[in-house]
C-alpha cells in the first residue's frame, strides 16, 4: 500500500511540476524549462512508457531536445538524479559535448 501511496504523490508531483514549467516557459525568463526537466525526469522515472513517449517527443521536437541537452550537461554535476533521467530519453543520434 505504501508502494501505491508513494508511486501516486510521484506522478501527482511530475505533473504539477509540469503544468508548473509549461506556465512559466512563457513567461520574459523561461524558467519553466528547469520544472519541465525535473517534471519530466520525475516521470520517466516512474514509468517505463512516459520515458519511450518522452524520447519519442525529443527526436521530433529539436529545440526542446536542445534545451534538454543543456540542461544535462549543467545537472550533471549538481543534480545526478534529474540528468541521468533525461539522459535515458536523449536520441541516440544526441550526445552532450
């Protein structure tokens, strides 16, 4: 049950962060690129499905692939969680240099 209870406020959390990041992506600073990261990476940890969605969506989308690539290399150090989520949704073509 408590399995159940956590997996729930997870992906209740991803999707606030989300919704959050999309938001404020719009906004003069587009902070919301760092919510829609820890959104995503919260959700792809979650569910093998979001992350093939996910990977999918940044092989069509190259801006957003981009943004994404950035954040990675600046997590990489600071964050190991958030990058190493979004990094098993990178395309295979992508590589952080």
């Amino acid at each position: 049950m408590k399995k159940k209870i956590k997996h729930c406020l997870l992906l209740g959390t991803a999707w606030f962060l989300l919704v959050i990041g999309l938001v404020l992506f719009i906004s003069p600073i587009p902070i919301g690129i760092f919510f829609i990261a820890v959104g995503v990476s919260l959700l792809t940890y979650s569910s093998e499905a979001v992350q093939q969605r996910v990977h999918d969506y940044r092989v069509r989308h190259h801006k957003l692939n981009q943004q994404l690539l950035w954040i990675e290399k600046k997590l990489d150090r600071r964050i190991k969680f958030i990058s190493h989520s979004l990094s098993k949704t990178r395309p295979v073509d992508n590589q952080i240099k």
